[in-house]
C-alpha cells in the first residue's frame, strides 16, 4: 500500500520528539527522522492521481483465442511529473492462464501537462463480453520511497467472437458449389432446381429435359440444363438448453454448434441463399433475420458470442412454433440440437409433422468421441462396466437417429471435429439432389 502523508509526517514528528525527550536515543531518532521527513518530502511531490484523466480506446471485438489490444491514455493536468505504476483490471476469464498478472501492470512517465499511451493486451479465453475493472494508479515521488494511490473506472467491454475454427473447409466447399452452380450443370428435373441453359441431347440424358420447340428451331435435339436454385431460405435454429451444455472435450456441444453454424452461413451466403439464425430454450434467446449478405455472416458472429448453454429443458413446442413464424415459406430448417432419447421422443418426435409438412429438415447432433474409447474398454470391471454403459448409449442415439429418419428428416451425429464439414456436406447434397 501507498504510504499516505498524515501518517509519514506524525511518524517523524513522533521520532522528534523522541530524540528530544530521550537523549539516548537522541542519534536514532534524528536519523529515523530525517528519513521520514525524507518520505515526507517525496510524497509531497508525488503528482496527485485523482485529478488524472484516463481514457481507453482500442479493439472491441476479437476472435477467441486472439489477441486484442486496449490502450489507456493517461493525461496528467498539474505540473509535476508522474512517475507512475498502473494496474489495468479485467476478469480473469481475460487472459491466458498465468499471463494476466504481467500483462495487466504498467510502468509510465507523464511529465506536466502532457499525455502518454499505454496498451493492455488480453487474450480472453471465453466467448462473451469481457468487461474492464479499475484502473489503479500509483504515482511515486522523485525517490521511489512513497507515493499517493487511487483507483478510476474507465468502463470498456471487449467482445469474444466464436472462433470459427471450420473456416478451413470453406474453400473446399465453395468448389464444389461452383461445379454445381454452373461449371458442371446438374441434368436433373425436380422441386428446387432452376433452368440454366440449353445443350445438345447426348445419350442417356433423361428424355423429360428435352425442349422440343428449341430443338425445332435449331433443328437437332436440345435439352435442358437446371441448376440449384438460388435464393432459398435456410432457417438455422440452436438449441441452447440442457443438452447443449453438456462438454465434449474440453467445450460445451453448443461451441462445436455455433462453428458449424457459421460454416454453413459462409457457404450458403456464397450460393445465394438467404440465411436466418434462432436461437432457443425455454424461450426465444436471440434471432437474426432479414440481413443483406455482406452483413450475415458478421451479425450471426456477434449474436452467437454472448449465447450460453441453459441448465434446463428446451420447450421444443415453443421452439417449433417460433421457427415457423420465421420460416413461414417452404424453407431448410437446420436444427442443431441433441439425440437424447428422453428429450426427442417426449418433445421433438410429436412436433416433426408440423416441420416437414412443408419444409426439409436437418437435424445436427454434436457426439462425444469419448464414448467410443469407453465402449472398447476391457481388462477390468470398471472398464468393462464403462464399456457397456457407452455401448447402451450409442444404441440409444443410432434408435433415436432411426426414428427420425423415418419421420422424414436428415440426421447427421458427428463428433466437434466433423460435424461442421458434414452439415456443409449435407446441404450440398441436398442442392445437387434438388431437394434444396
């Protein structure tokens, strides 16, 4: 702690006295003395820290997992000059373990009247806003022995984007998008494919795409080329209750959701297609909807950082019904959600007519490779017993997985590392079957 002025200048003038009254311990006390009149004396011309103007200024948003800088401007009013050692406070969810300490405490000289700059790098290690503290200033006099301390809120929050780790796949897939979308035209006729050209019938080219009044007028067999169709509405809907909270590794199932989420956007958006984002438990936690494509992707990111997992049951009737308010026209509805048997057959099972109905659903569930370690356990009883409860498990989901393929649905359950990739796939699937 700081050493404050009233308690120094009593300290030596008690030593004083001392010296005075005792004269054996004349020499001590005159020495003692001088050095707190010393301390005094450096206090006094430490330059004051209320008066001090700090302001922030820097990033506001930064993917998980990369640096973000936040710079602190200090301004110093009077005419001394600060010597100054600063705390910068943030939650420790802020900084890589063990770095906060080092990277929150600043050393800086302000002479009078001027300003200087300096910059706290974090390194949040969470998802979310990440709010700043208090900043503490400690001004030191011209000998280091004493200083005068105080605190200032300068408020800043620092806003932690998925990762989007999957973004590596992306280029992999918008090739394929292309040789469907025009490079390799897709001869096929059915709901959701869109005339692209015309070409010259070659055989085994199904008869049904033969347009006989441009054959007539070019005087050979012309047929049909289709392509997926643009412009088709996906509806991408997170469930954010009970299931998504449970850890896969070392992340909830909803961080490996929301990177598949926003493989699919980057891809869908590049195919034309308009994308909408839900997001629910118990009720409606956020939606994004009627975006411009440049602005899809950057609004999906920023309303997916601050989502948590809820400890408690999704209300699947009311997450049916809010997406079909959103999705009122035939549409992709993507459900990233979990196979508990309990869950599904109690809540989603009873509800699937109302979604294929009228549109094509996917639904994508997150599974832990763990379980395949513990069904291959052998050689004791602990492990045995782990084996099959892993294997009654498995049994449970590939059931659930069965029934609602046979209500109409596509499943796919992969564990964080594919489930972004195969959801890419799939929806490419679906265009170049015309189902999309």
């Amino acid at each position: 702690m700081a050493i404050t002025g009233r308690t120094v200048l009593l300290a030596a003038l008690g030593a004083l006295v001392t010296g005075l009254l005792l004269p054996s311990w004349a020499g001590v006390g005159a020495v003692t003395g001088a050095v707190l009149l010393a301390v005094v004396l450096d206090l006094v011309l430490a330059a004051p820290v209320r008066g001090l103007r700090i302001d922030r200024g820097g990033d506001t948003a930064v993917r998980l997992g990369e640096p973000a800088a936040v710079e602190l401007t200090v301004t110093n009013p009077t005419g001394r000059p600060l010597r100054a050692r600063i705390r910068d406070a943030w939650a420790p969810s802020a900084w890589r373990p063990g770095t906060g300490f080092a990277a929150s405490r600043h050393t800086l000289t302000v002479p009078g009247h001027e300003r200087r700059r300096v910059t706290t790098v974090l390194t949040p290690t969470r998802r979310g806003d990440h709010h700043a503290h208090k900043v503490t200033v400690r001004s030191l006099g011209p000998l280091g022995l004493a200083g005068r301390q105080g605190s200032h809120l300068v408020p800043w929050t620092v806003r932690a984007l998925p990762p989007f780790a999957s973004r590596k796949h992306l280029p992999s897939r918008l090739a394929r998008l292309r040789e469907l979308d025009g490079r390799t035209s897709v001869l096929t006729r059915g709901q959701g494919t869109e005339f692209d050209s015309l070409r010259e019938y070659l055989p085994g080219d199904d008869i049904r795409s033969i347009d006989w009044r441009a054959s007539a007028r070019r005087h050979t067999v012309a047929v049909r080329t289709w392509r997926p169709e643009r412009d088709r509405h996906i509806l991408v809907v997170l469930d954010t209750g009970r299931t998504s909270a449970g850890r896969v590794g070392d992340a909830p199932r909803l961080d490996a959701s929301l990177d598949a989420a926003l493989l699919l956007t980057a891809l869908a958006t590049k195919a034309g297609d308009r994308v909408d984002l839900l997001a629910h438990d118990l009720r409606k936690r956020t939606a994004v909807a009627g975006r411009s494509p440049g602005e899809i992707l950057p609004a999906f990111t920023n309303a997916m950082a601050v989502l948590e997992p809820a400890l408690y049951e999704t209300d699947m009737r009311s997450l049916v019904a809010t997406a079909l308010k959103m999705a009122p026209q035939r549409s992709l509805i993507v459900l990233l959600t979990g196979l508990d048997a309990a869950s599904a057959e109690d809540g989603l099972l009873p509800l699937l007519p109302l979604l294929t109905k009228r549109h094509e659903v996917v639904l994508a569930s997150v599974s832990d490779p763990h379980l395949d370690e513990l069904a291959a356990g052998r050689g004791t009883v602990e492990a045995v017993y782990g084996a099959a409860a892993a294997e009654q498990t498995r049994a449970d989901r590939r059931l659930t997985a069965d029934r609602l393929t046979r209500a109409g649905i596509t499943v796919l359950d992969a564990p964080p590392a594919s489930i972004a990739p195969a959801l890419a796939d799939t929806y490419l699937a679906l265009k170049a079957a015309g189902r999309l």
